[in-house]
C-alpha cells in the first residue's frame, strides 16, 4: 500500500489473552486456548492463538471442556510455556 491507503489498513487483530489458574497440584483451570494438541495420562499441550501450555503429570484427565476453558484433574508435577 502506498500514501493514504496506509491510514486505512485494518491493523492485525491481537491474540486473545490466555489464563492459567493452578489450585494445589490437582486441578489447573484455563482460558483462551482453542486446541488441544497432544493428550495423554501423562502429558497434555494446549494452543493459542500466540501461546502454547504444556501441563506434565499423572493421571490427567480433562475434567471440563467448552469453548475457550479447560479443567484438568490429576497429579499436576509440572506446566510452563513453550
């Protein structure tokens, strides 16, 4: 784009914000992640827009699922951000 064209660009949308809510090492609550991509007793990833979450342990198991949060039960030893 060239000259005033610029002041009518739509600027790019920004990524929606995530939340991560740990209560004890049992039940991590979260919000703004769309996919889950990657499941397991042991091991579940999930994605954002602009963020991913790992979330490391034992017996995990989703415990709610709607548009946007996520509940996992089980024994949480470990999450972060890749």
């Amino acid at each position: 784009m060239t000259g005033n064209m610029k002041l009518f660009a739509k600027p790019a949308p920004a990524a929606a914000p995530v939340y991560v809510e740990l209560r004890g090492r049992e039940t991590l609550l979260c919000e703004g992640f769309r996919r889950i991509t990657d499941y397991s007793c042991a091991r579940i990833e999930l994605a954002s827009d602009s963020e991913r979450l790992e979330i490391n342990g034992r017996g995990l198991r989703l415990r709610h699922l709607s548009a946007g949060r996520i509940a996992v039960d089980g024994r949480i030893d470990g999450i972060g951000f890749l």
